[in-house]
C-alpha cells in the first residue's frame, strides 16, 4: 500500500465540525491496545469474585472504572502499574483471557473499529500454571468468538495479536520463538491470528537492545515487530529501536527531541526522526495515554498534529481503554475538538493505520476497499475514487497525492495543487 503521510490540507466547510456520532460510525483502525489495560470494569469485579481476588479498591463498577483512570492520571508512576496489577491477576485463567478477548473484540467493533491488533504478554498471566501456549490460545479463541459475536451484532471486525515480551523480565527470547512457531503453524494451516511482537513494560533503564537477541531472531525469520519508545524514554531508545529494525514504534511522541527550528528552514528533524519520517516508520500514538504517562502536560501540546505536517506516518491509537478511559472514538474526538482535525486528517491516520498493520497486503488492501472507503464514502457523500486509489497505490502512474477523501481537495491553494503536479481536474472531474 503506498500510503503518504502528507498532511492532508483544507477541509471543505460541511466537513468542520464532526461530532461524536459521526466519528462513532465512521470504520477505523487501531493498532495498539493492550489487552490487561482494556478491560470492562464489570468484567474485573466477575473475574476477581471467581479467582478469588480480594485486593480490588471497590466492587461497583462504576467506581472502579473511574478509580482506574484517576489512579493512572495521578502521575504515580506506582499507581500507573498498580492498575496493571489487578488486571493482571484476574486474568490467570484460560476462561478468563477468553472473555477479556471476546469482550475487547466486542467493545471495539461496537466502536467502529474494523481492524484491531491487540496486544499482551504471554508471561504475565502464568501465575496459576498455564503454558505460554495456553495463554495464546486462550487469547486467540477470545478473539475468534469475538469476530462471531461482533458480526451477529451487525459489527463486522477483523482482530489480531501481538505478543509482547517485558522488558525487565529476561524472557524476549522465549516469546519471540513461541510467535515463530505459530507464524510457521498459521502458515501451514491458513490462520494466521497472531501477527506481530513487541517490548513492553519499564522503557527507561531497558532500552530495545535489551531484547535484540528476540529481534535478531525475528528478523532472520521476517516477522514483524514494533517496539514502545520514545514514551517514558527519549530519543536514544527511539534510535535503539530503529537500530533493532523495528517496522512500526508504539508511540514515538518524543521524536521531536532531535528537530531543531530556525527562522529561515523552520522545523527540520534530526538524524533519528528522519530516518523514521523518511522510512515511513509507523508511529502509533496514542494522544490520552501519553498524557497520563505525563509525555506532554495537556492534548494541546501533543506532537501528533507537527509529526503529521512534517511527513511522519502517524497513526492514532487507545493504549489502554480502561485505563485510558478512552475509546478510538474518544481519542479522534480530541483530535477534532483541540486540532480541529477534519475527515481528511482522521482519514489519513485510518489509512496510515491498515498500511501497517501486520497482516497481509491482500487483506489490508480488501479491509481498505470494502470496508474502510465505503464507510468514508457514506459520510462524505461522494465517490472516493481517489481516495481509494491514492490509498492503495493505484493511482495510474500517477503520484498519489494524499489520502484524503476527494472532497477535501477542494479550496486548495491551486499554486500547491500544481507544485506537487496534481491537476485539479482530475480529481473532480466535473468541475
Ligand atoms: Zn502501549
């Protein structure tokens, strides 16, 4: 998919203002979020009762949902992982991970969301004895039944998973040969639900290199990986992790340590962001979660808008919804309401988003054409052509200008338009 992470331009005016409805409708795409911070709060009272958890702060769901996010905003670090920890306990069970999959699938199709990578770490739900493989397949089912359950809903969602290893614990090597042998297994037998790696956990005092054994083997295997960096660590973890050959980079707000300003050239990344920006490294950004973890102090000041501009490919993604309090369609609602993005903007990221995903290019690119575009096409009301055909490369030879939807093109600074070659009457044939 030749996705360009141009920023799109000017939106035509019946495009300002999306509400919440609207952007609840609309098909998008999530590629992180992890499975112990996304739990339904009911959920985590039903599982603690039957495992015999007693250490939850409160058993009234409402409470207990709002405690989450309030113990995550503290800005204690402490309380951050607190958060994880009762998850983490209640979800020791293949029945337990099978329902936290299954509901995950659930709440986010019922989010519009057509495509999901979900993530966790095997090792951390072996406490009462399962198998690493156990776990995976506890998880895996969780989602295959949610796939079923969304569709009999009228939700139709394709859901995958990403294994993470932690940081601090030594075992990235064991993970990333358990996603070798279902890689190989998926590939004999056509189910191909588990599709990627990651690091997770403490980034500061673990850099990527802590885990390049588990990358070295992953890259002479060609399986795809992302890495979390430049979270709670800066620009150096962001280069360790190019370095270990990351296709994609959970978050990467921190880029914007090596730009540099000046009058005359204004903002120019460095040495590490542009390589990112120029390879096209996928960024997932996840804008309520990097302010909790105290990345930036408020949305306003969240780099996700200035990575945009500047060409970087970023996409927009939950983290953790429970923890976050958040939903896909929560986090592009702060992206309309503080940076007035418009469908362009929320297009692109959508498209950005299923170019990186971790399955194959036929799917994405049938995820993106019967899925995606139909659903933009209904909200915009017109014919997305273009879009689907700048979106997936096939722009007849043609460069393929921007992702946004034809319809936003309009208004554009014709001088801009001729600079990057694009004759306006191509794109609106009519006019
Ligand atoms: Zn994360």
């Amino acid at each position: 998919m030749n996705i360009s992470s141009r920023q799109s331009p000017d939106h035509a005016p019946e495009h300002k203002n999306l509400d919440r409805e609207t952007v609840a409708s609309l098909p998008k795409v999530v590629l992180h979020d992890h499975l112990d911070g996304g739990l339904r709060p009911r959920t985590v009272i039903d599982l603690a009762a039957d495992c015999g958890y007693d250490s939850l702060p409160t058993t009234d769901p409402g409470a207990l949902g709002r405690w989450f996010v309030d113990a995550a905003d503290s800005g204690s670090l402490e309380k951050y992982l607190e958060t994880f920890a009762h998850t983490c306990a209640v979800m020791q069970t293949r029945r337990a991970l099978h329902r936290v999959a299954r509901e995950a699938v659930e709440d986010l199709a019922a989010d519009g969301v057509v495509y999901a990578e979900l993530r966790f770490a095997p090792e951390q739900h072996q406490e009462q004895g399962l198998g690493l493989r156990e776990v995976v397949e506890a998880v895996v089912e969780g989602v295959r039944e949610g796939e079923k359950t969304a569709a009999l809903a009228g939700r139709t969602i394709r859901a995958r998973v990403i294994l993470c290893a932690m940081r601090h614990a030594d075992r990235s090597g064991e993970i990333a040969d358990l996603l070798v042998e279902y890689r190989k297994e998926a590939a004999r037998e056509k189910r191909g639900y588990v599709v990627g790696f990651d690091i997770a956990g403490a980034e500061d005092g673990f850099p990527p290199s802590c885990c390049s054994g588990a990358f070295a083997t992953l890259r002479r295997e060609l399986v795809p990986f992302t890495i979390h960096a430049g979270e709670a660590a800066g620009i150096g973890s962001l280069e360790g992790a190019v370095r270990e050959g990351t296709w994609r980079i959970g978050h990467g707000a921190r880029l914007y340590e090596d730009f540099t300003a000046d009058l005359e050239s204004g903002i120019e990344p460095g040495h590490v962001s542009s390589f990112v920006r120029d390879r096209q490294i996928i960024l997932e950004l996840a804008p309520t979660s990097n302010i909790q973890t105290g990345v930036v102090d408020d949305l306003a000041d969240h780099p996700l808008p200035l990575l945009q501009q500047l060409g970087f490919a970023c996409t927009v993604n939950t983290d953790n919804r429970l923890v976050s309090g958040t939903t896909m369609t929560d986090e592009m609602m702060l992206l309309v309401d503080t940076f007035g993005y418009g469908v362009g903007e929320l297009f692109e990221l959508t498209a950005t988003a299923i170019g990186g995903a971790f399955i194959p290019e036929p799917e994405r690119r049938e995820i993106m054409e019967t899925l995606i575009v139909p659903g933009w096409d209904a909200l915009t009301g017109e014919t997305t052509e273009t879009t689907r055909r700048t979106a997936t490369g096939e722009a007849d030879g043609e460069p393929s200008p921007t992702l946004t939807p034809a319809g936003d093109l309009e208004g554009i600074d014709p001088q801009l338009l001729a600079e990057l070659g694009i004759d306006p009457g191509d794109l609106f044939p009519g006019n």
